[in-house]
C-alpha cells in the first residue's frame, strides 16, 4: 500500500534531503500534478475564431490538454501539460490552431 507523500521540487526553501527522488513514482495517479508543460519548445496557439468545434484534436491529445467546458466546447489549451508536441495541430482540418516558438 502507497502513502501519499507530499512531492516537492527543487526550490529556495526545500532541502536537498526532502526533494522527491527522480524516476520515482511516490504513488499511482500522480502525473496531474507535475507540470510537464516546463518542457515545451512549441506552442499551440488556438485560433478560436477558426474553430468549428469539431473536437478532432481533442482525442489525439496524448496530454489531455485540450480542455471542453460544461457544454462540451473546447476551451484553450492547458499549458501546465501541453508538451508541445504538434499533433493537435497537424489533425485540425480547419487550421485553426497555430504552432509557433515558445516565448515569442
Ligand atoms: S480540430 Fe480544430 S476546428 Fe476542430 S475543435 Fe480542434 S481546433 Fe477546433
Ligand atoms: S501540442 Fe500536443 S500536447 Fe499540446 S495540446 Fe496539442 S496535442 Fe496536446
């Protein structure tokens, strides 16, 4: 049995004895609450004004950072996730999601 131990990363306050160990799962049902988006280099832009709501990239998100709101449209993307790999881009029929630089 896991015990949920708090994760905690490297940071001005925490000592290098307390910070998570890496490679390690401290228990299941965790991926949410690190912040892989830290790891982009591209960017998805959504171009909400071109979208028909078709949800086709909503799927193939391998982060599910495509987010649908309470009436089932898509909403921005959630970039605390969203690793940039493009694939959201590539599937939009209607080209209405833009991929540039991160930072620019
Ligand atoms: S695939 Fe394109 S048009 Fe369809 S919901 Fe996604 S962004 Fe909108
Ligand atoms: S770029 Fe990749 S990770 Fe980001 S929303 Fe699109 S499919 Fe998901």
């Amino acid at each position: 049995m896991s015990s949920k131990k708090e994760l905690k990363t490297i940071a001005p306050d925490v000592k290098w004895q307390d910070i998570t160990e890496g490679g390690v799962m401290p228990y299941a049902g965790n991926a949410e609450l690190f912040k892989t988006g830290d790891w982009r280099s591209m960017r998805p832009v959504w171009l909400q004004e071109k979208c028909k709501q078709c949800l086709l990239c909503y799927p193939v998100c391998p982060d599910t950072s495509i987010l649908i709101d309470e009436s089932g449209k898509r909403t921005d993307f959630d970039f605390d996730h969203c690793k940039g790999c493009g694939v959201c881009v590539k599937v939009c029929p209607f080209k209405a999601i833009d991929f540039v630089e991160e930072g620019k």
